[in-house]
C-alpha cells in the first residue's frame, strides 16, 4: 500500500523522500479522518509556472449591480460532480442563477499567494546538506565497541552529532511599495521554514524609506509603523564563521536602491556569506525598478562561498567596476532558486543567471528621483497613460480603467481585481502603481480615517492629476457603476458590522440620506465617488455635492485657531506680562488645537502643558497665545515663582472684576503645583500652566509636549544649517534624544563648527556611516556646556555676562540690567550668547529671555568665589538702577519691575549694605504703585524675612521695612478688589 502511495504522489507531481512519506502517515493517523460536508469533490487546478503566474484570489466578495446587467467579469470555475458529465457553475454572489435556476451558496477557500510552494521547496533541497555540528556530540557506537575490545576500559568515544549547514534570514523591504507582496513574503517565510535545511529561519524588515532620516536599521516583524524601539544594526546578522544566508526580499522600487545605498550593505554581508536579491517583480518589469541587473557567469570552488569570493564572468558588453561584488538576483520561482541553491551547496560550481554588481564605493552619478513622488510631472495625463497601455499587460490595462472610480485603497484594489481579472496577482497592481500613472497620496488623503470613529480606510496612494479622468473616459459607463456598486457594498458591509447604519449602492444612487452620510463618513471614498459622478452624468451633481460636504459636526476635528464657546472680539487684545517670542515651532499644531478644545471648561478652566527640560513648554504656550490669544477678551503672561510678583495678575483681576461674560486667559510659565497665584479672576477663563513637573491635582488637565519626532528634528537640523548632511543631522537629533531646545542650541553651534566637532564633544563617533549614539541622559545641559564654552572661547566677554545668568531666576531679564552691570562689553556678549541660543531677546530689545538650564549649568561649574563676585556685581547693577530712577536721570522704572524675581537669586534680600536695603525698599513701593500691592507685601515680608534673619529682628533697616509693610497693608484692605478665592 505504501509503495502504491509513493507512486501515486510521484505521479501527481510529488516524489517525497521516505522518511517525509513516513511523518506523513503518523500525522495522519493521529488527526483521523477529514470531516467535510458533502459536496462535490474539486478537481486540482493546474499549477502555475511561478509565484505571479497562477490565478490568485481573496475571498469571493459580494457582487450587485444597480440595475441587470452582464457581471464585470464572470470568471466560471468547472467542478467535477458525482457523476460523469455533471457539471456545477460557480457564480459570484449577487441573488439567484442566471435563468432562476436554485443555488446554494458555499466558501471558497482562498488561493495561496505563493503557488508552487512543494516545487520551491524541492528546489531549496540542495542546501539539506548536514555538517558536523560544534557543540553537540553523540555517542559513537561502533567506535566506542572496538576501544573496549582493544583496550579493556569501558570509555565511550563521542563524535560530533550531524547539524544542519546553515541558518537563513530573510530581510524584506518595508517600503510602502511592497504592501501588495506581504501575503506572498509570508508563505515564502513559510516555505524556508518547511524545507528542513535551516538551522533558524530569523525574518527582519527593512525600513528603506526611512534611511534618508534614521539611516539604516533592521527592525522586527512585530514593530508597528514607525515604532524603532526594536530596531538593531544590520551588522548583528553577520555570522562571521560564515554559515548564515542572507536573503533580501523586494521589489526595488525604493530611492535607496538607485542611490547606491542597500548596494553597500549588500556588500557589507556578501563579505561573510552567501546574499541574493529575491526580486518580487515578473522579469520582465525589472528594467523598470531601481536596481541594474547584468548577465554574468558565477563560480565557486566550494560550498558557501561568500558572494566576495565568487568568480564572475560578464556575459555582454558590461564591464564592471574593480573590486566590485556580485549579488544574485533571483525570481522567487523554482527554476531561479534551484540553480542558486546548487552552487550555494558546491552541487554545481557554474551557473549563468542575472545579477546586480555592487561597486566598492557608490558610483559619483546623479541618483533617480523617487519612483513615486509626490509632485507633478511635466507629461500630460493623456500621455501618461498612453505610454502605459504600450507597456503594460492587457489585464493591467483593463484594471486601470476600473480602479479609477475607487480610492486606490489595498483591500479595495485587491477586490476590483478579483471581480475584473479574476485573480489577483501582486505584479498586475504594481503595473498599475509603479510604473508612472499613480502617486503617492498627500498625506491629509494617505492618514484619513472614516469620521464616524471605525476603521480607517487606508489610502496610501493616488493617480496623479488628470489621469482618473482620462482613464474613466476610457471605461464604458456600465462597467463603472458596476464597479462602484462592488466598493460600495463592501464598504457599507465593513460600516454596518462596525455599528453604523448603511443601506446599498442603489439607494446611495437615489440620493437616499442614510446612505450619503455612511458614505460621507469615509471621506476619501465620498471624494472619489463624487468625482466619478460627476464624470459620469451631470444628473448626478447634486449627489455629487453631497458627498464632498464635510463630515457631520459630531465627528470632532480641529477646532479653528481663533474659536471659542464663549465670544471673542475679531482684534487680537493686548498681552500684558513678558511673552517669549513664538520662534519656529515644528509638530505641535494638534497638540494646540487638542489644548483649545479643554478651554473654556468654566471659571478657571486649568491647563497643564509639561514637557522635560527644554522640552518646549514655554515655546507651545507662546503659539497657543499667538494662534488663539483671539478667542479671550484678555491674555496675561506671569512667569512662575514664589511670590508671585507683577502687575499682570492684578491688573486682571480689576479688568475682569464684576464682567461676568468677559473671557480671560492667564499663563503661568514654569510653574509648580505650589506655585500657583491666588485669588484668579472672575468670569469664564483658562489657566494655561507650563511645568516639568506632571502631577498635578484635580481640576487641571495635564497635556504632555512630546520631543520632537525623529524626521522633525532632522528637518529643524537641515532648515538651520545649510550644507549639513542628513546622516549627520541624524545622529547628532539622536545624541541629543530629539530635545528641541538641546537641538536649537546645537543648530547654533553647528552654524559656526563643524559636526565632526560636535559629535566629538557630544561623545558620539564621528567617522562617515557611523551608527547613532545611544541618547545623553541629559542632552540639554551637555550641549549647554559646550555652548557655553565655545561662547566663551568666541567672545572672551561673554563669560560676565554668563556669570551673571548664574545667580538670576529663570525667566525675563530687562536689558538695562545688564547694561548697567556690564556697560562697556553687555552688547557684543549678549550677540555672542544669543547667537548659541543660549538667550532669546525680545523683538523690542527691551528684555532677554533665560532658559533655567543656562544659569545652573554655569552655576555648577563656577568656583564659590565667582559666584559671590557675580552676585555682589548684580546687587551692584540693581542699586544703582534703583539710583537713576530716584533721581530721575532714568524713567525705566517699568523695566525695573521686571527685575523683582531675581532680587532673591542675587541676594539683595537679605543684604545689610545700606544701599541695597534703600534699593529693595524702593522695589516695594514700586509694586505697590503700579497696581501689585499683594506682591509687594510678599515680597516685602521675604525681604524682612531674609534681612532679620541677617542682622537681628531689631537690626538696621527692619524698622523702616515692617512700617511700610504695615502701611501696604492698611491701604490693601481699603482698595480690595472683586476676586475669586
């Protein structure tokens, strides 16, 4: 029975080996018999001549049209019946059979993506060869007998256990192109680890659309889009005893094939083993990729041989570079794999084949544009697709033409296919989208997802302007509402299992407006349609102009940039307090809009924005003030700090007082829970706090600033420093973990060094294709010390000035502080520190913003004595500011108040010098006088506080101090004002 078997498989095509016979009966008598229903019995369809050559199929999809009409296609599969002669028609389902006849609805399995996988298999067995394994040893039984017969001693003699040659990886290319192969790369995964001839089988994707920004990584099958937590260096795959195959599953559409890019590290693993391209593409379509293949003769002298050592003989004109090295490249098909897996194996040392030459160093030659930008191009549509009906297939042809009344969504092409060719084959699609009629789609299109919160319909391309309408030109108008009828219907069965209410191509015909809103929620797919529509008949406008309305209101969205609940004047009010300059501020605008949509939340609606240091806190504040500053009657700016000192706060409380319908925005830069002022104003408003700090108690709303992404950073790199490389820009965004202020500081540099420079003082290797450095722990004061120095170095007087920052607060400074301290030299210092971006200056000039991590940075690294010598030069500067403005010489006396926060830093407080005791005294008169009688008692007990605590509660200046106080505090319970507690 067992050779009948064998024989009946040989003559189905099959001839496995007796111990593959064998497993096969043992899992078969341990499954039992198959339990099926009855039915007819299908015969095998032929096989196909490679992976792109056999029908291909999804599942069956529904099909209905909106009146009766012949199908798109009407592929009809014959099945053997019982009986001789007995016939059963398969039809798609859409109602009864043609003439009425009954029918019964049955599943059809799927067609595998990879047919032929027995014969791919087969054609890998050459690499089954089994090697002495290193580190397993078995018992040698035949040795081990004749050493007891020969010596006596009971000894066994191990030797070692046979071991399969060699491991394989599989490194597929994970550019947007290759989504049309994934289901063909996954059965082909499948087959390599049937064969039996591998010790591992490791599978890893290849990101070559994101080399241009995070140079070139492997990253695991199971990482999500963009998710580089998981990503390793190619090198890891480098077996360096050379007993690992590194094969590279793609399409070759990618830039970086052209560019010379994947070539080298191609190169990089055929130094330590064998490497071939598995090229998805037909033959025939691989002129019209990125890669340049060549006909080449191939030897070897002994299995495994690395492709470094190969012989290659050209076999046309080509001559290749010295030094170069040859990559085969395979079509995934038996009869390519087989040949290249017999020289791989020393079964044959000559084969001719097809292979790609990687030079020793990228050729110096202008790089093809992408295949698929996503600008115009200078041919016309109608010669666009003139070109591509002289080149492509008749079915690619044909599919054209239907796919223009669809959104070119994957699973919606995938269908299309299957109802017009009857197959779907990945090379038909790629005919259709790399070769010129198709773009990328912008990314408002390619990110849209169905408003109406279900799945999102994916639409990572487009045809390019003008070719949709030529190509619908070219479809009969029958075919195209058949075609639409499809997606429609399959889109409304997606909608009407995920909750919403759907009804069918017909009633969306009719207008109906259950069906127009299921089709509005899906807004690429109610664009395309309209534009079909329109194409088709001018009696559909009206229909047409509904689908492209937007999304109902309940959708959500972005709220506009100037809106609110609550009415807003049309002019931009005046901001009191210090506002940072709103600088270039990348990826934050939905953050902004999200923060928005929690205004208004009632009476002091709070607001958290925390972000790590020199995460850009301070910078989404200042563009939330300058995009939606609009939509609140009045905006005020104070700089956090204990106490809370400024005429900000209270001049909104009076300004706000009793206005029940006036809205108010208040931000508070900086700040800790504790550090919060009190009373707030009156009427509907917003506390918008700036914090490192993330918890924070009820009542307030904590949004988290992410750093910037990693393409964002290079970007903000390469728009500040011409000339900079983006593999450069690369690895100093990662060095300094996308920090933005640590990346603006670096720009800075950068602008006056070279990278090599930086990468060095950042303790990251600076040699050319350098891997990027693991992040600093804290990159912000790491390129702050540097920048500082560098200053310095630059501008020797810039280290006063720097000096100074050192015993100040965070936050602004007046500019005629430092004019004061440092008259002769405070102008070209503070150039100097702001071209390090190590200070922002205002753009009236009048006050200069400091980042806390520039003072206690230079704070660290200064001797004691400096630092007391800085503070005694700013109590210096402040005295006599204070002198100027009593005696009238100046009348900055606003400029002065700004300089409150820092009077503790620089320990004015609690100075017994007379001077300073007279200046501080002032300082609390001049809070009180514009409007800041609450601070100016707080400061003034601190002040009294510090000063007691220095000479004695009865000590020289206490009493004049605690008079004023006493009389602040007679006139503040006269003038209170209307506030909230």
């Amino acid at each position: 029975m067992i050779r009948e078997l064998a024989e009946l498989l040989r003559l189905l095509g099959e001839a496995p080996e007796a111990e593959q016979l064998a497993d096969a009966l043992w899992l078969a008598d341990r499954l039992g018999p198959s339990v099926s229903s009855p039915g007819p019995a299908r015969d095998s369809p032929a096989a196909a001549a490679g992976p792109d050559r056999g029908p291909q199929a999804t599942e069956q999809p529904p099909w209905q049209t909106p009146a009766p009409a012949a199908p798109l296609a009407a592929p009809e599969e014959q099945w053997s019946c019982a009986g001789p002669g007995s016939r059963m028609v398969l039809y798609p389902q859409a109602g009864p059979a043609p003439g009425g006849a009954g029918g019964e609805r049955i599943r059809v399995r799927v067609p595998a993506a990879l047919p032929r996988r027995a014969s791919l298999a087969r054609a890998l067995r050459p690499l089954t060869r089994r090697v002495p394994s290193r580190d397993v040893t078995v018992l040698d039984e035949e040795a081990t007998v004749e050493g007891i017969v020969d010596t006596a001693q009971w000894s066994p003699v191990l030797r070692p256990a046979p071991s399969r040659w060699l491991d394989l990886v599989l490194v597929v290319d994970d550019s947007v192109s290759m989504t049309v192969w994934h289901d063909t790369v996954r059965e082909f995964l499948s087959v390599l680890g049937s064969v039996g001839a591998f010790r591992s089988v490791q599978r890893w994707l290849l990101p070559t659309e994101e080399i241009p920004s995070h140079g070139i990584v492997l990253r695991p099958p199971t990482a999500g889009p963009g998710d580089r937590r998981g990503d390793r260096s190619p090198l890891e795959i480098v077996d360096p005893t050379g007993r690992r195959i590194v094969l590279v599953a793609s399409d070759c559409v990618s830039p970086s094939w052209a560019d010379g890019t994947l070539g080298q590290l191609l190169r990089i693993w055929g130094h330590s083993g064998p490497v071939a391209l598995v090229q998805l593409l037909p033959r025939r379509m691989w002129e019209q990729s990125a890669l340049s293949v060549h006909d080449v003769r191939l030897g070897t002298d002994a299995p495994g041989v690395p492709n470094a050592r190969l012989a290659v003989t050209p076999l046309g004109s080509y001559r290749p570079a010295e030094r170069a090295m040859v990559v085969p490249v395979l079509e995934l098909d038996p009869r390519w794999l087989g040949p290249w897996a017999a020289l791989v194996s020393g079964e044959t040392t000559v084969w001719d084949t097809v292979a790609t030459l990687v030079p020793e160093y990228p050729l110096a030659v202008e790089p093809p544009g992408p295949p698929l930008p996503a600008d115009s191009v200078a041919a016309t549509p109608e010669k666009l697709v003139h070109d591509f009906g002289k080149r492509a297939s008749p079915a690619a042809l044909r599919l054209a033409s239907h796919l223009a009344a669809v959104p070119l969504s994957l699973p919606v092409m995938r269908l299309v296919q299957l109802a017009v060719c009857g197959d779907t084959r990945p090379s038909v699609l790629t005919e259709i989208l790399f070769t010129g009629l198709v773009t990328r789609a912008g990314e408002e299109v390619a990110n849209a997802a169905d408003t109406a919160g279900h799945e999102v319909l994916s639409v990572p391309f487009d045809f390019r302007p003008g070719v949709r309408e030529v190509l619908l030109g070219m479809a009969r108008r029958t075919q195209v509402l058949q075609t639409l009828s499809l997606v429609t219907d399959w889109l409304f069965d997606r909608l009407q299992r995920s909750g919403t209410p759907t009804t069918d191509f017909t009633a969306l015909l009719s207008g109906e407006a259950t069906a127009v809103g299921a089709a509005r929620s899906v807004q690429p797919f109610a664009t395309v349609t309209a534009q079909t529509l329109r194409h088709l008949s001018g009696g559909y406008e009206t229909l047409a102009r509904q689908l492209e309305e937007s999304a109902p209101a309940e959708a959500g969205g972005t709220p506009p940039a100037v809106t609110g609940p609550v009415a807003a004047g049309t002019e931009t009010p005046a901001v009191s307090g210090a506002v940072p300059p709103v600088g270039v501020l990348l990826d934050r605008d939905e953050l902004l809009a999200e923060v928005h949509a929690g205004a208004f939340g009632g009476r002091g609606a709070g607001l958290v924005l925390t972000a790590r240091e020199g995460g850009g806190a301070t910078a989404t504040a200042a563009r939330y003030v300058a995009l939606y500053g609009k939509a609140y009657d009045h905006v005020a700016w104070v700089t956090a700090g204990r106490p809370t000192t400024g005429p900000e706060l209270p001049a909104l409380l009076r300004t706000t007082g009793g206005q029940e319908a006036a809205t108010w925005l208040l931000v508070v830069d900086g700040a800790r829970p504790e550090d919060l002022p009190a009373p707030l104003p009156d009427g509907p408003g917003t506390v918008l706090v700036t914090s490192v700090e993330s918890g924070w108690p009820n009542g307030f709303l904590p949004h988290s600033v992410p750093s910037f992404k990693r393409a964002t950073s290079i970007r903000f790199l390469l728009d500040r420093v011409p000339g900079l490389a983006a593999p450069v820009a690369l690895r100093i965004a990662a060095r300094l973990d996308d920090v933005p202020l640590a990346l603006t500081m670096a720009a800075g540099l950068l602008r006056r060094l070279v990278p090599d420079a930086l990468l060095t003082a950042l303790g990251a290797d600076p040699a050319p294709g350098a891997r990027p450095a693991a992040p600093l722990d804290d990159p912000v004061a790491e390129v702050c010390a540097f920048a500082q120095d560098h200053a310095v170095r630059e501008c020797p007087t810039a280290a006063p000035l720097l000096d100074l920052c050192a015993v100040l607060a965070r936050g602004p400074v007046p500019t005629g502080f430092f004019s004061r301290a440092l008259p002769r030299t405070y102008g070209d210092a503070l150039a100097a520190l702001t071209d390090a971006a190590l200070v922002t200056a205002a753009d009236d000039g009048a006050t200069v913003f400091l980042a806390p991590v520039v003072g206690r940075v230079r704070r660290e690294r200064m001797d004691p004595v400096d630092v007391v010598a800085a503070e005694r030069l700013a109590r210096a500067a402040f005295t006599s500011w204070h002198a100027a403005v009593s005696s009238a010489t100046s009348g900055d006396g606003d400029g002065l108040l700004g300089l409150t926060r820092h009077l503790e830093p620089m320990g004015a407080l609690g100075d017994d010098d007379p001077a300073v005791r007279e200046a501080v005294r002032d300082q609390v008169r001049l809070l009180a006088d514009c409007g800041d009688v609450p601070g100016a008692l707080a400061w003034g007990a601190l002040a009294l506080e510090r000063l007691g605590a220095r000479v004695g509660a009865d000590g020289p200046g206490t009493a004049e101090l605690a008079l004023l106080l006493t009389r602040l505090a007679a006139e503040a319970a006269k003038d209170e004002g209307p506030h909230r507690s």
